[in-house]
C-alpha cells in the first residue's frame, strides 16, 4: 500500500467534510448529530467536546451512511463534481459503497510490517496496517473499521471504533442486553464506552446487516436448518416536541396509557379501537423526550402502529428505523 493512497482519501474527506456543512445540509446535520452523539433537545450542539475519533466517526457516517432522498451525501458530492480525476473519482465510489466492519487481531500471523486482521462475521482475513491496533493487539478489544480495497490491498478510510471483545460472542444478544431495556430505555453501559455509546453500536449492527457478506452468511445458515424467526418488530422514532407527542398520544383511541417510570412514559396500543383495554395489545410504547420506541409482535402490527403514530403526532416527532429482533425455532 502506497502513501499516495492515503493522501488521495485525505483529499476527498477534506473535501467531503467541508462539503456536508453547506447551508442546504445543516437541518440534516443537526438532526443526525443529536442522533448520533445522543444530545437531548435541550442541549446546545455547540456544548460538545468530540474526543479520539469520534468526529471523524461521525462526519464518515453522514457523508457515506445516512441516506437523503435515496442517495448519501458521498454520492450528491460526487455527482456534483464531475471532473474530477479518474483515480480520485473511482476512490470516491469505492467510499460510497464502503461500509463498516468489526475485525479482530490474529497475534500469532501479525509481524511489526504487517497486521492480520479477521472479519468478525464472515471470518475473512485481511492484511492491513493500523498502528493502534497493533499497540492494542493482545488487549481484549475488537475493532469497527471502514476499509477500502486499493492499489492492491486494504487501506483504513478513517472511522475507527473500539469495543469490548465480548461483543464478538453475541453481537445482537449483546446490544440487547447492556444497551437496551424492552421499552428501549438505556440501561447500564459498560464501563468506558464514550458518551452517545448506545447509538453509535445500535448504527454499527444495522451497517453490519446492510452487509452483502452478512446476508449471505445468515441465508447459508438458513439453508442448513437454523431458521430464525421474528420475535419482535421495535420501530424507533425521534422526539422532536415531548409535550405535543404526549397530549396527541393521550387523543388516539388506540392507546391505553401504563405507567411512567425513569423518564418515559409507557402505553399499549391496540390495532382494533374496539378491543383498547379488553385484548391482549399489539404493541407496546415508551415515549421518551428524545426517542420513542414501540414494540410489536410481527410486521403487519409494525407497519400499522407506524403508520398511525406518524398520522397521528404530526411533526411532534418522526420516525427513523426498525429493528427486528429474531430467534431461532
């Protein structure tokens, strides 16, 4: 791998990153920042102190992850530069089509010149150089990168994320587990995860299930007879008024109200008007001041309870992505 490589990514980021703060992206910054970060709405987003790596975490994943009108801010810089030279422009697509992965280090094939690392999901090994990973080698830590495939090997893009090795156990089981309650509330992290953790782990897992490589893994295990199915839809939606959201809830005649417990309020919602309060519920609700999450038992309650929260708070808040929780039958 050459240096020039590197200096031809540090280009395009340079200019990528100016790029993305232009006047007609900011409502998008704003908003994917607080996501991102998990600043509360009324924080200022000049208060942040970004640390290590995560600005440059975050800048890589609006530029290259979060989509607007079907394309990435990567690929409107792109079409909007259209001379640019052949090299710099195939580096470029090679970055829109990018995604990160988590990998391990594999002490015993690494040498000073050369660090092997190995695809958490896929098991692929990759040589590659990073010298904090090779500081860090026999610690038991696994690595998120986004790497790129040029000139002939593998060359890091910039993001970089470290978490604990036992992520590598159960990835999905794990998030659950010490990043989330039923309800979505954030219980206790482990101990030295930054601040705006939850997130940030919550977008790697969906980036690693965008993977064609992860898709291809789980169709292989399907086919060998480990069939997964769905044991739970959460549809998360981002709190732009708590109080709006709160007084339209309480109006739909769908809803039952619960309980409010550690700053969220809980509700059950029941597709038939006529059954609220007399049937088993098709979702579960908890309305937070910055998230909302409802849980629900299959796809046709998801889409339904979706469709009427977004009817029915308006602009109060607004909806972001889904996560399907499976188990094996």
């Amino acid at each position: 791998m050459t240096g020039q490589a590197a200096k031809t990514i540090k280009a395009i980021l340079e200019s990528l990153f100016r790029f993305c703060r232009e006047e007609r992206f900011a409502g998008q910054y704003r908003e994917a920042l607080r996501l991102f970060m998990d600043i509360s709405p009324d924080r200022d987003l000049d208060s942040i102190g970004w640390a290590g790596h995560d600005e440059t975490n975050f800048l890589m994943w609006f530029c290259f992850e979060k989509m607007e009108e079907s394309k990435t801010i990567g690929e409107i810089w792109l079409e909007e530069n259209p001379d640019l030279p052949p090299d710099i422009a195939e580096t470029a697509r090679r970055l829109n089509r990018s995604n990160v992965a988590v990998y391990y280090p594999v002490p015993d094939k690494s040498t000073y010149e050369s660090l092997t690392l190995k695809d958490m999901f896929s098991g692929n090994e990759i040589e590659v150089w990073e010298p904090v990973i090779w500081q860090l080698r026999d610690k038991p830590l696994v690595y998120g990168l986004r790497l790129i495939e040029k000139d002939g090997g593998f060359i890091s893009a910039g993001d970089f994320y470290v978490f604990p090795r036992e992520i590598s156990d159960d990835i999905i089981d794990f998030f659950h587990r010490h990043l989330q309650g039923f309800y979505g509330e954030e219980i206790k992290k482990p101990a030295g995860f930054p601040r705006g953790s939850a997130y940030l782990l919550n977008h790697l897992r969906i980036t690693l299930q965008r993977s064609d490589e992860f898709i291809r893994v789980m169709k292989e295990k399907i086919m060998a007879g480990q069939q997964e199915v769905v044991s739970k839809i959460v549809c998360h939606f981002l709190v732009r008024d708590y109080e709006a959201a709160i007084d339209r809830i309480q109006m739909m005649e769908t809803i039952a109200y619960l309980d409010e417990n550690n700053e969220y309020r809980f509700y059950e919602w029941w597709e038939d008007s006529e059954l609220t309060g007399k049937d088993d519920p098709n979702a579960g609700i908890a309305l937070g001041k910055m998230k909302m999450v409802a849980h629900c038992r299959d796809f046709h309650s998801a889409e339904v309870v979706k469709t009427a929260l977004i009817s029915e708070l308006g602009d109060s808040v607004k909806h972001i992505y889904d996560t399907v929780m499976k188990r094996k039958s």
